[in-house]
C-alpha cells in the first residue's frame, strides 16, 4: 500500500549510462531537502528512519561531466499500530435480528481496516467481516448473520490495520 513498517528503509540507487557513453562517474541524492551527498561509482544505498513521508531526490553525473535529470521518491514508513478500535454492538440479539440484521460500529484510525468477528459460548465464530475506517474514524459492519452462534453471550472482537500492515490490540465488548 506503498507504506513501510520498518524503519530504516534502505534504497538502493543505481544508475548506468547510455550505450557509447563515457560510463557513471557518480551519484548525488538528497534527503527531505537536506544538505547533497554525492558517492562515486554506480550505485549507493541510502538508510531512511522516522516514521512519516520522506522525499529521496537523487541523479547521475557521467565521467564527461553530464548530470541526469534529478528524480524523487516518496518514502512513507509508519512502525506504528493503531490505537485499540472502540466498539458499539447492539444490547440484545434476539432470533429475528440474529438472521442478518445486526449492525456493529465504532472508531478506529481513519483509513484502517477492522476486522470484526463474533463467536458464542459453545466455540461457534461468524466468519469475519471487515470495514474501512472513515475519514473522522467512525466505521460500520452491517447485516451482521449470526444465526449460527448459539443462544447466549455473543462475545464482538475489533482490531485495526493501518496500511503498513501494523496491527492494533483488540477490543471486545459483548451482547
């Protein structure tokens, strides 16, 4: 999803001239604006740390002395999971609303994906469903079928993923 969630990241620069050429003399790259480095030779690698969007701006310089047009990457790193998702599930499941008309919701980290699953006293699950976070956080699971589960304590579980995959502790709350 275009997020990394180690830190550091480590890219590897690499650069060949045009066929004829006089071969690449070096590489010179900037990160987040800071002050230029340039390495000799054909390729460097360069560690990039911190959560948040890092700007990598780099180009080639050839043993004639003709540099490239500098180019960018976008380096996004999140090592963070997300807060614990709250969770709103209804008070009472009864027969009729136990068929597909339960509805499950709460917050989580805008853009994450929560995964909800519900399971009974007797080892019975529902297969788990997910929702995406909204923008304000608010999500929703509607049309929940819990048919299957038997008659009692029905027992809600919520995590969220960000898009670097990080994962947030669990919520529980029962009806």
């Amino acid at each position: 999803a275009g997020y990394n969630s180690t830190t550091p990241v480590v890219v590897t620069l690499a650069a060949q001239d045009n066929a004829g050429g006089s071969g690449v003399a070096s590489l010179t790259y900037s990160l987040d604006a800071g002050q230029p480095a340039t390495v000799a030779g054909t390729s460097a690698s360069v560690p990039v740390a911190g959560d948040g969007g890092h700007k990598l701006t780099y180009s080639a310089t050839d043993v004639a002395g003709n540099a490239s047009v500098s180019q960018s990457l976008t380096i996004r790193i999140d090592t963070q999971a997300p807060g614990t998702p709250s969770l709103v599930v209804p008070t009472y499941i009864n027969a009729a609303s136990a068929g597909g008309t339960v509805s499950v919701s709460g917050t989580a980290e805008a853009g994450s994906t929560v995964t909800l699953a519900a399971s009974d006293g007797a080892g019975h699950t529902m297969a788990p469903a997910t929702a995406t976070a909204q923008s304000n956080g608010s999500w929703t699971v509607t049309n929940l079928n819990l048919s299957g589960l038997a008659d009692g304590t029905v027992t809600f579980t919520a995590t969220a993923q960000d898009a670097a995959g990080n994962v947030s502790p669990a919520a529980t709350a029962t009806s």
